[in-house]
C-alpha cells in the first residue's frame, strides 16, 4: 500500500513539474515573441526613419540642381534687362539730339535719380523747357526705367557742367551740347562729358564737344 502511495506522489510530482515547465515554455516564448514584436516595431521606425531621410536627401538634390541651372539664367535675364535700358537710354538721348537739329530747338534728356525717371524735353520759341511733343502731338511721358527693365536703375549722373545728380543733358540746335538751367535758359556751353552709370551696365558717355553718344 505504501509503495503504491509513493508511486501516486511521484507520478503526481512528475506530472506537475511537466505543467511546470509547459508554462515555462510558454512565458518564454511569450518574452520571444514580445521581443520580436519590439524588434520588429524598432524595425519598422528605422525603416521610416530611414525613408524619411531618403527623401530628405533626394529633395537636397534636387534643390541644388535646380539652384545650379536657374541663377545663371536668372543672371542672364537681369543682364538682358540692364542692357535693354542702356539701350533705351542711349536711343533717348539720340531723339533729343535728332530732334534738335530737325527743329533747332534745343532738346534733351531729362533724367531724375530719385524718381529713377526719364523724359525727352525741349525749349520751343519763347517758351521754357517742357516736355516734348511725339509725332502724334502727344507729350513725351515720364518714364520709370524700372517699370520698362524690372531690376535696371540708374547709379549715377555727370552732367554736362561736370556736377553730379538729376538734371537735363541739352542738345543745340547744331546737335552739340550745351548747358541749361532747369528753366531752360542758355548758361553756356558744356565744360565736361555727360556720363550716365547704370547699375550693370556700361557707362553711356555724351562728347562735350561733338555731341557723339557711345
């Protein structure tokens, strides 16, 4: 009877220690599979977290190509705008000088650097300096040479009695220079080259003596 009880506890104790070690297993590969799973989360933020940068990198790139290829055209834009208005400026002050040795009145070209302004003016007979008229009767309007060549400006000024500033470059009735007050009357004649600076663009120079534009 004694042998057959301690049979029974020892195949009870065998059992138990089999239940035992099951739930062992078990949390076990609960921890495993918890791990895995953390892992595999850790994984899949790295992979953001990695893919997130690619993008970074890629729109870097991209940035850089297209700084790369769009200044230089930029700067070209800006370099054809300041050498339009030089052009226009130098064909301006040409009317003045046609229009004067057309006429005989004496003309110019007036020119405001604080207003960043221009307009072809003239003294008619027995009159003062006022703007001129186009072939249509029209006055010649104030122009802004920024609204004509967006980023074009003018830098500075020599007129032809040497001072510097806003003023008139005239034009005699032969085409020469000469020098006016701002009424227009005669002062005299020109005692220095009118040198007009744009920003960006080569100086245009009026010849005190010949009246030549370049």
């Amino acid at each position: 009877m004694e042998l057959l009880r301690g049979q029974l506890r020892v195949s009870a104790r065998c059992h138990l220690l089999r239940k035992l070690r099951r739930r062992d297993h078990g949390r076990v590969d609960e921890r495993r599979n918890g791990n895995g799973q953390r892992a595999m989360s850790r994984t899949t933020r790295h992979s953001e977290h990695g893919f997130t940068l690619l993008e970074l990198v890629v729109v870097i790139l991209i940035v850089g190509l297209v700084s790369v290829t769009a200044l230089p055209a930029l700067n070209q834009v800006q370099a054809a705008r300041q050498a339009g208005a030089r052009s226009e400026i130098v064909s301006q002050l040409r009317s003045a000088r046609a229009h004067a040795l057309a006429l005989g009145d004496p003309s110019g070209l007036s020119i405001d650097l604080g207003a960043q302004s221009f307009q072809l003016v003239t003294v008619p007979p027995g009159a003062g300096a006022q703007a001129m008229l186009d072939p249509l009767g029209a006055e010649e309007p104030v122009r802004r040479i920024e609204e004509l060549y967006p980023g074009a400006s003018f830098a500075s000024v020599t007129l032809l009695d040497g001072s510097s500033g806003s003023g008139v470059i005239w034009f005699s009735n032969d085409g020469t220079p000469e020098v006016r007050d701002e009424s227009g009357a005669y002062v005299g004649v020109a005692s220095a080259d009118a040198v007009i600076v744009l920003e960006g663009a080569d100086a245009i120079t009026v010849d005190r003596l010949t009246g030549r534009i370049e």
